[in-house]
C-alpha cells in the first residue's frame, strides 16, 4: 500500500501541476509566475495531502516526520545524487537571494518547535510566512522579468507544454481526487507498518515517506541538471525545503495541536540544519563567481543521508520511538 501509495501520489501530483499551470497560462499570467508559484506549490503538494491526511488519521507526528525528513533527503539524497550524476554550478541571484529565506524560516520553525509543541498560533504563523514567500516570488518574478537569470530562465523552459482549459480542467479534477485517495492509502500504509514494528509515526515520516515524497524533486532535478539546469536543480530543493516547513508543518495544527519528541529537535531537525549549511557553503560561491557543488561534496551529502537512514533502521530493530 505505502508502494503504490507513493506511486500514484507522484503521478497525480504531476498532473494536477500539469492542469493548474496551464490554465493560469491560458487566463494570462506570466509563464515565470506560474513557475514560481503554481508550480512550486504543485510540486510540494504530495507532503501536504499526506500532511492532512496524517492529522485526520490521528497520527500527526507522521506529517511532522514527513516536513523534516523530505528536508533531509532533498538536500541529502537529491542534491548528492544529483552532483554524482553531474557537478552543480550556480550563478542564479534568485537563487542565492532564496538560500538566506530559508534559514530565516528555519531559525523561526525551531523557535516555535522549542516548547516541543505546534499549535494552532504557530500553524498560522508559518502560514503567514508562506502567504509572505509566495508574494515576494511574484514581485521577483515581476522585477525580473527584463533581467538575465539563469534560474529564472529555466524555470520557462521546463514549464509544461500548454493545453486547452477542459483538458486542463479534467486534470486538476483528476489529479487532486487521486492525491487525496493515494495519500490516504499512504497515510494507512505507513501506519500499519509503525503500529507492526512496535515504533512511532514519526520514525515512519521521516524514512519511508520522506523518502518517496522526495521522489519527483529527484527526478525533476536530475532531468535538470542532465540539461544543464543546475540551478533549477538546486531551486526545486530550496523551495520544496520551504513549503515543507511553512506549509506541511502547518496543515495539521489546523486540526490539532501536536506534541514532539525531544530528539526530534536535537537530532533530526539539528540534521536538516546541518545539511542546509553544508549545502548552503557548497552553493553559495562567497568570492568567487559562481558556487559549485562538485561529485565530492554530493557524495559527502549523500554519505550523511545514508547514516542517517542507518540510524534510522537501528531504531526500528529495537522498536524505539
């Protein structure tokens, strides 16, 4: 179930994109908005259904496993596979603006984490911040619009192919029917498998589902970077990143409040940190002119993300929580 789950919540994903971008083309908005927002949401919008799911199932921690570990393996697993398969160079100004963003939004996620408990007050907190990100994306869009940006130049280049408004129509329908029933059958998956092994919700988010939510920004990095898209590459991490924390972390507090573990803080969240730096430096370039993200370095990322799936397992064979 958690198989096919994965599956069709990757495929209808695509889809609802698909459709939503291509009506917002067809009713006149900028191709590089669409790409900013309509399709950034959609391509986050896996770990939201199954983030809302998990608070009406009555197993909230799997949403918040699912936020913090699709973070760890977007920059763990993503990125180093992606500089495996091809160094990453980044030029973007977009992009280099995007990383200090998420930091701030990380520093302000771990202050409201630091009581060990999401509320209702900090859900709408980080949905505001979100409402915030997502119209500072359109004014950049905007503002850039007469400007040279590699990043913002790839982003048109990968929108979908254009289609009439029934077809896309059918396939907004189609696709959200399709994400909520495949991240319901996830959701009941990942948590019979949890409630077999004797371990919690959370250590289920933050592996297995994680790790398939991640899926599409794996693909749609990996085909980028191939067509020497690197900051696309590293964008679709960035902004994933971001949603996750703002949006995935938020939708359940909707429905209730949510208490976390100690070590969620102090080991996988610490994590996410770490690797956002790691990451962060490799990108940034400081002096030089553009940053780079060598095989070596990805493999360094990569070789964290394995410990940490280790790990992981060593707490499922004790049946920890």
């Amino acid at each position: 179930m958690v198989i096919f789950g994965i599956s069709l919540l990757v495929w209808s994903a695509d889809k609802f994109t698909d459709g939503a971008a291509a009506i917002a083309r067809n009713f006149g908005i900028s191709p590089l908005i669409v790409g900013l927002t309509i399709v950034a949401i959609g391509s986050s919008a896996p770990e939201m259904v199954v983030s809302l799911n998990a608070a009406l199932e009555n197993t909230p921690n799997l949403a918040v496993g699912n936020a913090i570990g699709s973070n760890i393996a977007n920059i763990g697993m993503v990125l180093g596979i992606v500089a495996l398969v091809t160094p990453l160079k980044v030029k973007s100004e977009t992009l280099k603006k995007e990383i200090p963003i998420l930091f701030g939004i990380m520093l302000l996620t771990f202050v409201l984490l630091y009581d060990l408990k999401i509320t209702l007050a900090d859900g709408i907190i980080l949905l505001l911040c979100l409402g915030a990100y997502i119209s500072w994306l359109t004014r950049a869009a905007l503002a850039a619009k007469n400007k040279k940006d590699l990043m913002l130049e790839e982003i048109i280049e990968e929108l979908p192919d254009q289609m009439s408004n029934l077809k896309a129509l059918i396939w907004v329908v189609v696709g959200l029917l399709l994400l909520q029933l495949s991240s319901k059958i996830l959701v009941y998956g990942a948590t019979k498998i949890a409630l077999g092994f004797g371990i919690s919700e959370f250590v289920i988010g933050v592996t297995i589902v994680a790790v398939g939510t991640s899926l599409p920004e794996l693909a749609a990095s990996i085909t980028g970077a191939l067509k020497g898209e690197h900051e696309l590459a590293i964008g679709n991490v960035i902004g994933s990143n971001i949603f996750n924390l703002l949006a995935v972390l938020a939708i359940p507090t909707l429905i209730m409040d949510i208490d976390i573990e100690s070590t969620v803080l102090q080991i996988d969240y610490s994590l996410m940190i770490i690797l956002t730096v790691l990451a962060s430096i490799m990108a940034y370039g400081f002096n030089q002119q553009e940053g780079k993200i060598s095989r070596l370095e990805g493999g360094f990322l990569l070789l964290i993300f394995i410990s940490y799936q280790i790990y992981q397992l060593f707490i499922v064979v004790a049946g920890g929580n």
